[in-house]
C-alpha cells in the first residue's frame, strides 16, 4: 500500500483531511496532512515532513502539494529527494479522493489515476434555463448560458 501525504498551506491540507473523512466512513490507513505554517522555517517544516512520512510506515509514497513552487513543494520535492515516492502539485479534492481509492497500485499506476481524478474533476458545468421559462429582460446575452 502507498502511503499518501498532502502538505499544502495552512489550513489547506488539514480541511482536506476533514473531506477526506467526511467521505470515508473509517479512516484511510497510511494517509496523512501537513499543515505549512507561515513565518516557519522550511528547514524546520521539512523535518515535520520526514516525521510525519516516517510515521504513515509505508515503503512508498505520493506526496501531494497545493502550489507548484511555493514552500509546500520546494518542501515536499526536498523530501521526495532519493526516496521512492512521487510529487504530484496542484492539489485538488477530486485528485486526493481518487488516490486514496487507488492506493493499493502500483506507485507508478497511482500517480496515473491521480492525474486523471485531477483533470476530471475540473469542469464546466453549464446552467441552462429549464424548457419554457421566459427570458429575463436584463439577460443581453441571448444564447442563454448554452455551451
């Protein structure tokens, strides 16, 4: 099993460990959240990092951040450095929902899906109005919000 570690800007990783738990009715094993601290030195933010990887007990790991070159991942990419882990970054729930279902892949299949649910879970809903509804006099757009 893959370990999975978020580490995003506070209060980022830990309100995604709230969804994470509103979702799963128990606890996803080798899962846990770092908080980055502002005014933390990111010496002392890696060595929590490495802390809290060494606690998950996994031999391998995705590790995921909020911002590509923020403190988050110049943090996490320090801390996948020599390891058998991946970085993935621009965290979103959809993304860290499909890693913890697939977390049982291989690390490689795992960042593949990851990547995907990251993606898929971006989308353009369109609002359409509901068949017969008169038009509003202040709409100027007269295609109605229609993709």
């Amino acid at each position: 099993m893959n370990g999975i570690l978020v580490i995003a800007h506070a209060p980022l990783a830990s309100a995604m460990g709230r969804c994470v738990s509103h979702v799963f009715s128990d606890p996803p094993r080798c899962f846990a959240v770092l908080d980055v601290q502002p005014n933390v030195p990111p010496e002392e933010t890696l060595a929590q990092a490495r802390l809290v990887m060494g606690q998950l007990g996994c031999p391998t790991c995705l590790v995921m951040t909020d911002i590509f070159g923020a403190t988050p991942c110049n943090v996490a990419q320090k801390l996948v450095d020599g390891v058998s882990s991946k970085l993935l970054t621009g965290l979103n729930l959809p993304m860290l929902l499909r890693a913890l279902s697939y977390r049982e892949d291989s690390l490689d299949a795992l960042v593949t899906r990851t990547l995907a649910g990251a993606s898929q879970g971006v989308m353009q809903v369109a609002v359409t109005a509901p068949q017969n509804q008169n038009r509003r006099s202040h709409d100027q757009d007269q295609r109605d919000h229609q993709q």
